[in-house]
C-alpha cells in the first residue's frame, strides 16, 4: 500500500510527540531514515580511489546519502581514516571537488508552531584561498543562519577538528526542509559537517491542554478578585 507522504509524516509527527512526552529526544533524520542517516552513514559507498581519492562527488539532485538530497553545485562524501569524520566512517564535504559550493537537505516530520534544535559537527581544513569553514543552516523560521568553525592545520584532512554548532528552529509546516550549505561560492573544500541532528525542544500543546491551562488561570483571577 503506498501511503502518501504528508500522511507518514503526520504518523511519524505524532510518534515523536508521544516519546518526548515520555522523556525521549529522538533524533528525527534518524527516526525517519534509519540509525545512521543523520551522521551520513548510510548509502552505497563508491569513492573514487583511495588516499586522498577516498571520497565520492554526488551532484545536485543525487539522494545516495539515504535521507539527504544534494542541492547547489555538489558535495563530496568523505570516508575514513583519509578524512576524518566526527564519528563513524563518514562525513560530508560542503565543497564540491571541481571548486563549487555544495549543499544537503533533508525533509523531517515536524509539528507546526513546535521548537526543535538542529545540532551538528562542523570542521575546516586550512592553508588555501579556495578553501572555505563558514556556511548557512535554513529550517522552518531559520533562514540562512551562518556559522563558522576555526581551520585546522595545513592539509590536515585525516585530521579534521569538529566543532558543535548549535541552533533552533519553529516549524511552520508539517514537514520540514533542513538544509546545511557552503557560504562560498567557489570552494574546492570546506565546510565539512556529522552527526547532524534535529530533536523535539517544546511541542505545541494540545486543545484540552489549552482549555485547562484557561481554566486554571480563570480560577486563580477568581480567587484574588474573592480576596
């Protein structure tokens, strides 16, 4: 049965509300694509060589990163031990190889007027005019937000350092766009980011909560006016 994807995502919105209700904080790219998804662990694999080589070029509109579409010019995917990832065997690379900036996005289930946090690893390598460390995150009320991580040493791809970025975000629809992008248009490398995840901060209550919320307030203004 095919089961139209506004719907699998309400199913899945709801899911996510009962377990932070329950005290969980599920990140939602794993949720919805699999354990793995968010720190671009999943996919086939197909570098170009090894060493240095040891990356995959994915183009605008590929999905090989399970959950993700790559957006701009392209990005590369990186594996270990020749680049380093924050964690796990792989990371991507916001600079496209052949010198363009790339993006990648990711479509969520999200609860409208609901505050989530999008946090993720980000690392630059340094030493050359073409490489870039800043970029822009876009989500639901956060528009081309930009961050910044410091370079690390001179060609020190398996030696990458990761830095937390850290952001929020009101979702305005039931499904959300997130999208992480290289701020420099001709970039050869940089910024790399992992372990991307979105994760349930405040839900927005629901109907009876609001009524009860309104009778409280009206009893408590009840009693002061009786004093």
């Amino acid at each position: 049965m095919n089961i139209p994807q506004t719907t699998r995502f309400a199913a899945l919105a709801s899911l996510v509300l009962a377990a932070s209700q329950a005290g969980a904080a599920p990140n939602l790219i794993d949720q919805a694509y699999g354990a793995g998804a968010g720190s671009f662990e999943l996919g086939v694999y197909v570098p170009r060589g090894s060493g240095l080589s040891n990356f995959q070029s994915l183009l605008a509109g590929a999905s090989t990163l399970t959950g993700w579409q790559v957006g701009g010019l392209g990005v590369d995917w990186l594996g270990t031990p020749d680049y380093a990832a924050a964690s796990g065997l792989h990371a991507v690379d916001l600079g496209y190889f052949d010198v363009a900036a790339g993006s990648v996005s990711v479509t969520l289930p999200t609860q409208v007027g609901a505050t989530y946090a999008l946090d993720f690893m980000a690392a630059a390598v340094a030493g050359f005019p073409s490489y870039t460390n800043t970029g822009t995150v876009s989500a639901g009320s956060l528009v081309a937000a930009g961050f910044s991580v410091p370079f690390s040493a001179a060609n020190a791809f398996s030696a990458q350092v990761y830095f937390p970025q850290s952001f929020s975000f009101v979702a305005t629809s039931i499904s959300t766009v997130v999208s992480i992008a290289a701020a420099v248009a001709g970039t050869s490398y940089g910024p790399v980011i992992d372990d991307v995840s979105v994760t349930l901060l405040s839900a927005v209550p629901e109907p009876g909560t609001w009524a009860l919320w309104a009778l409280g307030g009206t009893m408590l203004l009840a009693r002061r006016f009786r004093r």
